[in-house]
C-alpha cells in the first residue's frame, strides 16, 4: 500500500480563498484585520518564519506591523511594547515569536498580550478556554492539524488516536480539539511504556515530539491516517542514505543542497500509512494559515456583531 499524500499547500490554498472572500467583507465594514508582529533579536530561523507571516498578511490584504527590538531587550521593555500593541485599536493580532532571550521573563511577555488579541492561543485565558470547550483562540499548529484531518475526509469521532508530544503549543492543545471532536485520544510521551504496541492501536497518529524519524513503519497500523507536525534538520550524509533509501529523489535533493528537513516519521512509513503528511508541505502550510484565520478570527471577536462569523463558519 502506499499513503495518500495529504498535501498541506493545497488544503492551505483553499484556506486563504475562503478567508479572502472573509476579509473582503470586512474590509467593506471599514474593517482592516491586522497582525503586529515582534521579533526580538536576530535567531534566523525566527526571521525567517516572521517574514512569512507578514508575507502571508501581504498576500491576503492585512495589515501588517514588525517590532523588532533587539537581543538585550529587558522584559519590562517588552512588556510596555505589548501594553501600547493591546491599545491599539487598528492591531487585532499581537504575535510575540518565541524564543526569547534568557534574559526575559517569556511567560510574563506572553500572559501579558490582552487575550482577545492573542493570536498564538498562548495565553491561558485561551488554554482554558479550550479545555472548557468555549469560544476562544486555538494555537495555530493544532488547528492546522484538525483542519487537515477533517479537509482530508478522516474520521475523527470514535477514532483512536494517539498524539505523541504533551507540549503546551502542540500536543496538549491537538488531544484536547480531537477529544472535543469525539476521538478516543491517548497522549504519548518520553516515559510512556511499550510506545510502539500503543502507537500502533491508533487510527489517526499525531507526531509532535521532535525526535527526527522516531515513527517507523512498525509503529503504525496499516491504513492509518498520519500528521507528522516533526521539522528537523538532517545533514549528516550517511543519515539522509538511511532514511532516503527508498526515495531517490529526495537523496538526491540532499545531495545538491547539503540539507533536507524530515519530520518525526520515518518516510518509509508512507508504505504502511492510508494517508500521511509530508515533510516539508505538510503540517507547515497551515500553521502560517491559521495564523491568518485567527487574525481574521480576533477581528471579528473583538469588534462584535458588527463583523460577526457567518453561520457554520466556526470550527476550531
Ligand atoms: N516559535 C516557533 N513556533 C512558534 C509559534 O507558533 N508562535 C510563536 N509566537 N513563536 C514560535
């Protein structure tokens, strides 16, 4: 057997139309969705991911702010730049890109953001939100998984699934939308015992642990439907000979490039899977696009009925 790929630009692309005909109609309201964005320092893989998202905010017609103080930013600094952010009537969205230097205090910076504008869904007014089933923002990785999975066809009630990862971004947000879309959901981690019996009783696996490859195909039940949320940098030769053999052409990618990014399962598991996300172009798409949607999301919580959701919009 060999796994359908589910194609995360494709499900992204059908994303970003539904929310251009969105943002249209708010922007006939006299309302402009907009994102400000904080990138302190120079981490490059942080840069890179920033520019992105003001990338994506161009492309949907959002408005778009980049603050970037620098690497000795206090935390006193930053929190007087989110305060005047949270006043400000023209940003519905605050991202804050994490990592932060040591030297600030990250959970400070991050309870500060007023939650309504907490497009992250970082904030544990959010998280609670969440846990309680109520109105709110979802952090944008899981909802992307959730929207792959149902954009997909998966059944999700009644599956079992295992979310491998408990980190609060990831994987505790991802099992607490598949329990509340009626998934039976084990959460796996670096101390769970007999990992592959439990990994291979799940219907839908979510990989969310970083550890390059760990999935391999005798984890997995045939015909199970597999997110893998791994990005991980491999260049070491002899690794990528190992885990490419059967995928010539991505080998020869890592040969010209010196690099290639592989998720947390192994490729080889698309000869077990019924459907799997690839990597990169799986997962990635659509973190960047429900950051968008939650943008658009904040617009219209924060301003009321004047821009409410039309019916049957709301899913996360
Ligand atoms: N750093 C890595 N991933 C993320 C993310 O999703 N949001 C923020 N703010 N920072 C990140």
């Amino acid at each position: 057997m060999t796994a359908r790929i589910l194609n995360g630009n494709t499900i992204r692309d059908q994303i970003y139309s539904e929310l251009q005909q969105q943002i249209q109609e708010l922007r006939g309201l006299g309302i402009r969705p907009g994102l400000a964005t904080v990138l302190v320092g120079d981490n490059p893989a942080s840069k890179i991911y920033v520019t992105s998202k003001i990338a994506a905010c161009e492309q949907l017609g959002l408005g778009s702010w980049r603050f970037t103080p620098p690497a000795t930013v206090t935390t006193e600094e930053l929190l007087a730049l989110v305060e005047d952010l949270n006043n400000r009537d023209d940003v519905d969205g605050i991202l804050v890109q994490l990592p932060l230097p040591r030297q600030v205090d990250t959970k400070r910076v991050l309870e500060a953001v007023d939650p309504a504008k907490d497009v992250d869904g970082f904030h544990p007014a959010n998280l609670g939100r969440l846990v309680s089933g109520r109105p709110g923002l979802v952090a944008c990785t899981p909802v992307g998984v959730m929207e792959i999975l149902r954009r997909s066809g998966a059944t999700i009630e009644g599956a079992n699934a295992v979310v491998l990862g408990r980190s609060d971004i990831v994987g505790k947000p991802t099992a607490l939308l598949l329990m509340h879309a009626n998934a039976t959901v084990t959460i796996c981690h670096s101390k769970t015992k007999d990992l592959p019996v439990v990994v291979r009783r799940a219907d839908i696996i979510v990989a969310a642990m970083g550890r390059t490859a760990m999935v391999t195909p005798d984890w997995v039940k045939p015909g199970a439907t597999v997110i893998d949320v791994g990005i991980n940098k491999v260049t070491d030769a002899a690794q990528a000979e190992r885990l490419f053999a059967n995928f010539p052409q991505r080998l020869e990618q890592f040969r010209a490039k010196g690099s290639t990014l592989v998720g947390d399962v192994h490729p080889d598991v698309a000869s077990v899977a019924g459907a799997i996300t690839p990597v990169p172009g799986g997962v990635g798409p659509l973190t960047i696009a429900m950051l968008m949607s939650n943008s658009v999301k904040a617009a219209r919580l924060r301003r009321g009925n004047r821009a409410a959701q039309p019916a049957g919009a709301e899913k996360a």
